[in-house]
C-alpha cells in the first residue's frame, strides 16, 4: 500500500502557514499581554482563549460551508487564499499597537534585570505592577489591541477547518494516517522554522521586545508556503482522481446521478458511541496539552528561567522524527492502540516535567521535551483520522469541523482553568500536574472507541497504483 507522498506534502503547505501561525502566536501573546500589559495569568488565558471560543462556532460553519462550495480553483482553496492574506496583514498591525503599549512601559522607567538592580522575582513583580497601572490608567491600547486580535483570529478560522479537510478530499479513507503524518510534517516544519526565528531574535530573553520584525519574519515564513500552495496544488483534479479510487476499490459508492441531491447516510449507534468517544478524548488531551503549550513561555521565562525556544525546537524535532514511523505503526496495528500508546508516552512526559525545579540543570527538559513530541506525535497523527474515516462521501468539511469543535472546545478551558489555579496555587506546583492530569483522562475515553480504524483491503496491486506522479 503506497502513498503519493509529493501530493501529500504540496497539499500540507496550507498546514506549514498555519502551523508557523500558532508557533508564533502561542510564543508572544501570552508575553505580551503578561510583561506589557501586566495581566494576571487568569485574564491572560481568558484572551488567549478567545480564538478557541471563535473557532468552536466557526470552524464548523466554514468547514460546511466549504462542503458546499464549487469553484474553478476548488472547494477549500478560496478560503485559504482570502483568509491567509487577512490573517498575515492584520497580524502586523497588532504589534504596532503592542509596540505603543511598551512604548509608555519604557518611558515609566521600570529597571532593567541586567542592571542586577532587582532579583529575577522582585522585577517580575515590579514589572507587573507597573504595567497593570499603566493599563489601568490607559486602557485604549488593550481594548485595541484586543480588537486587532479579533481579527486575526478570525481570518485564521476562516481557513482552518477547510485547510484540514483538503488532505482527506484527496486521499482515501485506508492511506490517511499515513497521510496526516506527512502533514503534520509540514506543520512542524513551519513550526521550527519560526522557533529558530524565536532564538534569532531572542524572544524568550528581553521584557520589552517590539515584536515586529519577528512577525513580519514569521509572516514572510507563512506567505512562501501559501504561494507554493497556490502555484502547485490542483485541489479538484485531485479529489476527483480521490473519489474514482474510493469507488474504484469499494470504499464509496458511486452516486447515480451526480447532479441530484442524494440522502445522507447516518452513523448507526456504535459508530456514534465511538465517535462522541473520539472527541471526548481529544477534548481531555487537549486541555492537559494546551494548558502547556499556551503558557510555556511564561514558565519557561518567568519561573524556570529557561529559554523555551530551544525545549520546543526539542519537542518538534522529536515530532518530526516520529511522524512517518508513528502512521506506518498505526496501519499496523491499529490508530486506536497506538493513540492509547501515545497517551501513555505524552502524560509520562508532564509527570517527570513536575520535578524539574528552577535549580535544575536546563539540559534535563530534554528527554521531557523529546518525550512530548514523541506522545504527541503519535496522538495527533491518527486522531483525526479516526474522525474522519466515519465520514459519509460529502461530509468531511463537516466532520473536521466535529473534531476542531472537540479541540477548541477543551482550549477554551485549558487557559482559564489552569491560569485560574496558577494564581491560586502558584504556577510552579500547577503547571505540569494539570497537564498530566487531563491527558491521562484521556486514555480511559480512547479506550472504549471501537471503530474509525482504517478498513484493510485485499487488492494490494491496485492501492499501489495509487502512487503515481503528477
């Protein structure tokens, strides 16, 4: 059974943008709205779930409504193209408000650490209180700020849920996995690539940063893989030649009359069960792995004093290594067990992360990070998936949505909850308990699934006419 990997990895470009999207955002905003706008964690994670709020309602609408759509250059393309452009543009102009807001911080006076003037927790403290005041006293800055954020996060749900389906408008059900993992290849592609740009530009290292050059880096970075995408990727010769082997091979049945509507089918019970199953645990890994990755570079920066590029460059790469074995495995043995192995790998990961002090040897969180990204990997190359291979032929924009539903959903909570009990408790003894926590949750949900494994098929010989060149 082979795989048109070329097609594949064109295809994942949309993914590459995206990815290098939240690498950025999920790095500086939280820095942002901390170090110049002196936020408590619990109304930093309410505004930095403000995009999963947004997604849980529209990343569903656009991805049926991309369904429905029937263009010259495709069903999902005209939602990337518009919705990159906006996103990249009004990216740049949030940190030009940001690059204000600092503006005033600096000109307050706060004394920089690297005058040894304050020790590490006395300047955080001092930095706080100034920039809250300051917040207080001017609050345009914030509510513009916030806007702008609005709409970049927008223009970034507009895409996403028809950016994931197009991997399965053009793959069959069996070769999905294999699939997803060279997308989410590309994804970390990107990622890394803006974690590099992180280091280059020292983001993890200076409070009043003007994070401008970085975003345009970044947005330079999103807008190669968007014309890569649009100059090679042939979205509806592809899903046609998709469709015709799914008939082909027996996995879709060929309506009889393609202009007439046809009657859905629905899932029977058990698929329903496991469906609602599925999402429930990428619901609880979600909020366990969010809860991380939203506010890393706050613990990394403010309690361990660590520089967190270089520990998620370590979690990526491991990802990346992982990605193709990890889809080889899973038609292997099964998406199901080897998500609960993922599980299992990505929770034992944040436990160990619990006893990592700021006194201990920084090179430690690197069996920890490669740990995650080998956990992650594993879970996040076959769980959508799964989603999909219950889809009926017509639905797939539809049920993406279903699965990005569950996702943000859970990254709504994960940043309220957990920032609510970083402030209650303290983020040193919350932070990796909480993520440990959820995602061993999880593992009890996974493992009552019983379908949205991929069905095996006899004639190998044909599958494998399949990979052929463009």
């Amino acid at each position: 059974m082979k795989l048109n990997y070329k097609r594949v990895l064109l295809v994942g470009m949309a993914f590459f943008l995206i990815s290098a999207f939240w690498q950025a955002y999920d790095a500086i905003i939280p820095l942002i709205l901390t170090n110049h706008f002196g936020l408590p964690q619990t109304a930093s994670g309410a505004i930095m779930s403000i995009d999963n709020v947004l997604a849980v309602f529209l990343l569903p609408i656009f991805g049926a409504i991309s369904d429905k759509v029937h263009t010259r250059f495709g069903k999902r393309t005209p939602f990337i193209f518009f919705g990159t452009i906006a996103a990249v543009v009004s990216f740049i102009c949030l940190t030009l408000i940001d690059n204000y807001q600092l503006a005033q911080v600096i000109a307050a006076g706060v004394p920089s650490i690297e005058q040894g003037a304050l020790s590490d927790d006395a300047f955080a403290e001092l930095l706080q209180k100034t920039t809250i005041e300051l917040t207080l006293a001017n609050p345009l800055p914030l509510v513009g700020f916030i806007a702008t954020l609005l709409v970049v996060l927008v223009a970034m749900a507009t895409f996403r849920s028809p950016a994931v389906a197009l991997m399965p408008d053009v793959t069959v059900k069996p070769l999905r996995s294999k699939a997803n993992a060279i997308i989410n290849l590309t994804g970390t592609a990107g990622g890394i690539l803006v974690l590099v740009l992180g280091m280059v530009f020292a983001t993890a290292k200076n409070h009043y940063m003007q994070y401008t050059g970085y975003v345009i880096a970044v947005s330079a970075i999103m807008l190669t893989g968007f014309v890569v995408f649009l100059l090679s990727v042939k979205e509806n010769k592809w899903a046609a030649e998709m469709e015709a082997d799914s008939v082909r091979l027996g996995l879709e049945n060929a309506a009889p009359d393609t202009n007439a509507p046809t009657a859905k089918e629905k899932l029977s019970r058990p698929e329903l069960r496991s469906l609602l199953l599925i999402l429930a645990s990428v619901a609880l890994w979600y909020v366990g792995y969010n809860s991380i990755t939203s506010k890393y570079s706050v613990y990394a920066s403010n309690v361990l004093h660590f520089d967190f590029n270089l520990t998620l460059i370590i979690a990526q790469g491991a990802a990346i290594v992982s990605y193709i074995p990890v889809g080889i495995i899973a038609s292997k043995v099964g998406r199901r067990k080897t998500i609960l192995a993922g599980v299992l790998i990505l929770a034992s990961a944040f436990f160990f992360g619990n006893f990592v002090t700021p006194t201990t040897p920084e090179f430690i969180m690197v069996p920890i990070f490669v740990l995650a990204g080998i956990g992650w990997a594993t879970i996040n190359v076959n769980s959508f998936p799964m989603v999909v291979e219950l889809t009926k032929s017509g639905d797939v924009g539809k049920y993406t949505g279903y699965y990005y539903t569950a996702s943000m959903s859970a990254q709504i909570v994960a940043p309220i909850l957990s920032g609510l009990l970083y402030d209650l408790i303290g983020m040193r003894y919350v932070f990796f308990a909480f993520g440990t926590l959820f995602v061993a949750l999880s593992f009890v949900t996974m493992f009552f699934v019983k379908h949205g494994d991929a069905k095996p098929i006899g004639k190998k010989s044909v599958l494998e006419s399949l990979d052929v060149d463009d």
